[in-house]
C-alpha cells in the first residue's frame, strides 16, 4: 500500500488548482457575477486555441506514424 503522505500530496497537487480558480457563478449578481446576461463561461474565444490544440495533434500524429514506417523498413 502506498505511503499515506504520497497520497496527500498528489491529491493536493491535483486538487489545488480547482480550488484556487473558484470564482462566483457569473449570473449571480449577489456576489459579486455578472447581470445574468451573459452565458455561464462569458464570451471566451476558444477557436483559436482550439485550432492550435488540433494541429499540434495532427503533427505529433504525423511524426509518429513517419517513425514507425521509418522502424518499419530499416
């Protein structure tokens, strides 16, 4: 069995993040969100990321599939 202190401190690695990005639900104005006019999440723009995420998948993808053929034949 794993050592109890190992356990702590990955589910504190894991978990601390989380808590320390809670913010208020923005359609609550009573502390301190937004008027309720605004979609949970706002109007962030994530195309852009979204585009970049997928090409940097399609090239590592590429590069390994270009690695075993190269195994492959040799």
């Amino acid at each position: 069995m794993k050592n109890p202190i190992q356990i702590l401190a990955i589910l504190f690695v894991v978990l601390l993040p989380v808590i320390l990005t809670a913010q208020p639900l923005p359609y609550d104005p009573g502390i301190g969100g937004g008027t309720g006019t605004t979609p949970v999440g706002g109007s962030t723009p994530i195309g852009g990321g979204l585009i970049i995420l997928l090409s940097l998948a399609i090239g590592y993808g590429t590069e390994i599939i270009y690695d075993v053929r190269k195994k492959v034949l040799d």
